[in-house]
C-alpha cells in the first residue's frame, strides 16, 4: 500500500512530470498546474520538469516546489543524455521528498526516466496523454518512435487521456491499456479576479461587439486564419473588436498580416493576460474563437464556457467533445470563410448563457479532481501480483 492514511484522506507524496513548465504558459503548462495546486489540498505535490534558461535547478512557484534537472546542448544525442539528466534527479527527488507516486504528463523526452525510475523505486506510475506526442497533425511523432511509445505506455500502471481523438491515437502507436478518460478542468470560477472595465481599457465603444480569443500564439493555433476571417466579418458586420491575448513566436507574423490587411484598429494583441484578469475578457467578450489546427483538449473552450460564451472553432480534436449546437459552431480548420460565417452567425443568435454555464460546471476542477483521486486509490489498492489485470486482449 501507498497510502500514509486512510484511503478515504488520499494522503499521498506525488510528483508530477511534464518537460516543460512556467515561465512557459500553454495547455499541458497550465494542467500540471491546476493538478498540482488540487492535490496539494490533501497531499504532498512536487513537479519535476527540464530546465529553462534563466530558470533555477529549485523553485517555489505559487507554493508549489518545481525541481528542473539540467539539459543537454548536442543536439543528436539530447533527448538521451537528457532522460539520463532527468532520471539521476528524479531519483534523487523521489529519496529526498519520499515520494510514492509518479504522474507524468506527456510522455515522449521523459518517458524512458519515468518508467526506469518507477521500477528501480517500485513505485506506481501515471501517464497522461495531453497532446503533441499522442496527436500532432503538422509535426507527428515518426512512426519509427511508436514502439517506443507503446514501452512507456504499456510499462506505466494506468494510462490516462483527456479525450476520444488522442485515445484512439494511442491505439495506433500500440497502448494496450485501459485508457479513462478524464478531461481537463477550470479553476476560473474560484480565482479572485481583478475587476477591469475591458471597453474603457482597449478604448472599444459600447455598442462594439468582442470577439475573444486566448492561446499560446503558436503556427498550430492557426491565428492566421482568424485574423482572415476579420477581414470578411467586418465587410459585413464593421462594429466589431477582436482582441487576441497570449504571446509567442507568431505575434510579429500576426501583426504585419493584420496591418497588411488593414485591420490595426480592430484587432487588439492583449499579450499575456494574468488568470486574475481573465474573466473579465470572457464576460465582456460576445463570442470566443480559436482557429486551431489541433488541440488535444483545450482548457481555453472550458473557461469560455464556465463563463457563458457561445464560442466559434474548428473540428481539431479536443474541440469536438466540448462545443456542440447549444453552445457553439464548428468549422473546418484552414477555412477564413468557414470561420467568419461561423462567427457572424454566432453574434446574430442569441444564446442561453446560464444554460451553458450549467452545463460546463462539469469541468470544474473541484469535479475533476475526484477523478484522478479514484484513480490514485485503485492503484494503491490493487493486486500488485496481476501485471496482466489493466491489460486488454490484443485480438
């Protein structure tokens, strides 16, 4: 047994394990994060992560303590030398902060370390599969990859994804597991927010339509094509802001493509919004948009959503499982004109926004949270002499 109490107390010592972390803000950040603060209400919680520059071996962040093990500089032995970098720390954080469970959050660069610690520690390991190395329609992981894949898949105690379209991609790269589904949550509603009259910040009249969007600008968020679509929706509708938020490589690029159309004083780069200013966007905002090529689930539709905004998307995975008629429209990614219709459309109808508040209290973490404990307690207490019981029949 893993427990320190009573299975009922969840009391356990956990380190959690993504590659990356903050100062780096995007999906996969965001959810070690919110699954660390969680836990640590009843539980011990660290994360262990690679180092970025200008980053310390040790951190507090948010009073969550975040070790970063060291990283190579050459380039073709750097995914090795680094599992080797993560796996001496991981043991030495496993002895310092007795820890008893594992919970990795992505699984190709740390993979292999998470798997070979779990067995030299005979701990428990969780993997959760929450994006670009289960499904990446513009930079996949080489076929070549899949067998090592499956190994770390197949080699952890349970398997976790956030929705249907990456559990089938498992499939393909050869998880055998049971894979639970368990999506994604929000801790918005409990955040102290700032109030901020957004209008009077960004100068926008009060007879101005908003349309919201926030992500990591990044080339697979396809801004691109919102910024397009603008173009085609202010032919017909001209009282209307978009205002972007996030930053990221393709800011510059977005910039010249909006003042190259000629859209400098409808479009607004917000640049980083902090959490505890975040509702204000989404509850003067009409609409939320993100034009992805791909999300493996999407925490920005669930805050939408928690807060009443109908959103205007495209089919790109996780998307599909969240927005539906009641609260929302999907497009085909790549389409400016799809995602314009979509929008106008959108802001003509009128929505029932309490309906779709109810309706996403689902994703509250305080729900989801529950979930991953379950979890936690199955594997505490199960027969450890049975590796073949998580196991499904090959045929």
């Amino acid at each position: 047994m893993i427990w320190k109490e009573s299975k009922k107390n969840c009391k356990m010592n956990i380190c959690l394990i993504n590659p990356s972390f903050f100062p780096v803000r995007g999906g996969g950040e965001q959810l070690t994060y919110d699954v660390a603060k969680e836990l640590s209400n009843s539980n011990k919680v660290v994360i262990a992560t690679e180092q970025l520059p200008n980053t310390k071996p040790i951190e507090i962040i948010n009073n969550i303590k975040v070790y970063r093990a060291k990283t190579s500089k050459i380039p073709f032995l750097r995914l090795f030398l680094n599992q080797i970098y993560f796996y001496k720390m991981l043991l030495k954080i496993i002895d310092k902060e007795k820890i008893n469970l594992l919970h990795m959050f992505h699984l190709f660069n740390l993979g292999g370390a998470a798997v070979l610690a779990k067995r030299k520690k005979k701990l428990k390991l969780i993997t959760s599969l929450i994006g670009w190395d289960t499904y990446d329609p513009i930079k996949p992981v080489p076929k070549y990859a899949f067998p090592y894949m499956a190994w770390v898949m197949n080699n952890s105690d349970t398997v976790l994804t956030s929705s249907k379209h990456l559990l089938k991609s498992a499939r393909k790269q050869g998880a055998r597991k049971q894979i639970p589904i368990i999506s994604h949550g929000t801790n918005l509603h409990r955040i102290k927010q700032k109030t901020i009259d957004i209008k009077k910040k960004y100068n926008i009249k009060k007879d101005e339509k908003i349309v919201f969007s926030l992500q990591r600008l990044h080339k697979r968020k396809g801004l691109e094509y919102l910024i397009l679509a603008a173009k085609k929706v202010l032919a017909n509708k001209p009282n209307i802001k978009f205002i972007i938020g996030g930053k990221g490589p393709e800011l510059n690029n977005l910039k010249v493509l909006a003042k190259r159309l000629r859209l400098e004083k409808n479009i607004i780069f917000a640049g980083f919004i902090p959490d505890e200013e975040l509702n204000n966007y989404y509850q003067t905002a009409d609409l939320f948009s993100l034009p992805s090529l791909y999300e493996g689930f999407g925490i920005v539709y669930v805050d939408a959503l928690i807060n009443g905004l109908p959103i205007a998307t495209t089919k790109c995975g996780g998307s599909e499982e969240m927005v539906n008629k009641s609260n929302g429209i999907l497009v085909k990614p790549k389409s400016s004109e799809q995602l314009a219709n979509a929008i106008l459309e959108v802001l003509n109808k009128t929505w029932n926004k309490k309906e779709i508040k109810k309706n996403a209290e689902k994703y509250k973490w305080e729900n989801i949270i529950k979930k991953y404990e379950e979890i936690y307690e199955k594997l505490s207490f199960s027969v450890s002499n049975n590796p073949k019981q998580h196991i499904l029949n090959p045929s």
